[in-house]
C-alpha cells in the first residue's frame, strides 16, 4: 500500500524532521506535523489524516489524552500509532483505552514501523507479543476489579483512580498517564464526584475495597 496519508505528532523538531524523511522516501504523505496534544487533535480534523503517528509525552495533556480526542471525532477518522520511546505499563494501557490502533517503540527496526503504519491505516491493531499479553492482563484485571466496582468511572478516570489507590502524586500520576497536572485533578474531581468520597483519602479506601491499587508483580502489597 503506498499513499498512505501521515500526522506527525511530536514536540521533538529534529526527530520529527527524520521521520519525515523517512516516510516520505518510502512512498508515504505527511500532510501534517504537530508539537502538542491540542495541536494533533485540530490538525487531524483539518487535514484527515489516515494514521497519526502519536507521541505519549508532549507538551500540554499529552498523547494518551490527544488520542482519545482524536478517536472520539467518529468513523472515518485516523488511526492511531503510537511511537514511543517509553515501554512501561501505564503508557500501554493509557494508550489502549485511548482508542490507540498500535503501539511501536522508538527503537523498533524502520521496515517495522513502516509495516505497522500500513497495518493500522488498513484496520488492523499492531503490538508486540509483550505488549499484548500486558494489555490482555491489565483489561482482565479491570473487568474483575475497578470496572464492575465503578461502573460509572470513564476507563481514564480507572486509571487515575488505581494510581491514587498505590499511594502516587497528581505528578507522578500525571507523567506516567501523559496528562497535565490540571487534567489529573480534573479527573480527582469527578472521581471523588461519581463515587461519593468526601475527598481523596476516602477514594483510597473505596478503591482499594474494590480490588484496585496493587502494584504490578506484588498483588498484595499496598503502599504503606
């Protein structure tokens, strides 16, 4: 398939300068580059890309919040790649939730990533067999635990609500989820909101009742 249509989104001028290059020897159309979530998001409604190549750690909400903006315009819209020098878990399942069609390391070989550009832009969803087995064991977790506990919670606001529950920061809490400081509290907010807890100490408890914040590899162990 050649002809494919490519967003760049990355804060980075210089790696977005090479991926261009990239693409474009290798029969692919950038018709957009963007430096922020916000700008990834308008950017993609304006030129309509068929695969937005996405970066989880940009200036503002970030990528995972970009992505579900950018999913949430409807069928007919982009797919979703992120390309992400960060393997960790909460970046994956971040992703996932978003609406991310694949998942591709920065480190990945070019025909790798040139492959999974043209998978996604077809429907297809790429990731790793260590990234799927995360992804399959952490939505597992959630249907036993978080998602019929609080039905009502957004799987973003799980998210956050899990990280609370281990004992994280609104900083910490928002750099691994790529958000802004802001929109972690936002999400505290109408947690506390949906769950009926008088404040944040009260949506521990609650979580943890519930089966949420164990820390991966140690399901019994709480931050003390």
């Amino acid at each position: 398939m050649g002809g494919v249509r490519v967003l760049i989104a990355d804060d980075h001028p210089v790696f977005r300068d090479g991926l261009r290059a990239l693409l474009e020897s290798s029969g692919f159309e950038v018709v957009g580059e963007a430096a922020t979530g916000d700008e990834a998001v308008r950017l993609a409604a304006e030129v309509v890309p068929d695969v937005v190549l996405m970066d989880l750690h940009m200036p503002g909400d970030g990528g995972v919040s970009a992505t579900e903006r950018i999913v949430r315009q409807g069928a007919g819209g982009p797919a979703v790649l992120v390309l992400t020098m960060f393997d960790d878990d909460a970046g994956v399942h971040g992703a996932v939730r978003a609406g991310a069609s694949g998942y591709v390391l920065t480190d990945a070989h070019q025909d790798a990533l040139l492959r999974s550009i043209r998978a996604v832009a077809a429907g297809e969803a790429v990731f790793g067999a260590g990234v799927a087995s995360r992804v399959l064991a952490h939505l597992a977790a959630g249907e036993r635990h978080g998602a019929l506990a609080f039905p009502q919670l957004t799987p973003r606001e799980l998210d956050v609500v899990d990280l609370v529950a281990r004992g994280e920061s609104n900083p910490t809490i928002a750099r691994r989820l790529a958000l802004s400081d802001k929109t972690v509290r936002n999400h505290l907010s109408n947690i506390l909101v949906k769950v009926h807890a008088a404040d944040r100490a009260e949506a521990i408890v609650l979580a943890r009742q519930a089966g949420l914040g164990r820390r991966e590899g140690r399901p019994d162990e709480f931050p003390g």
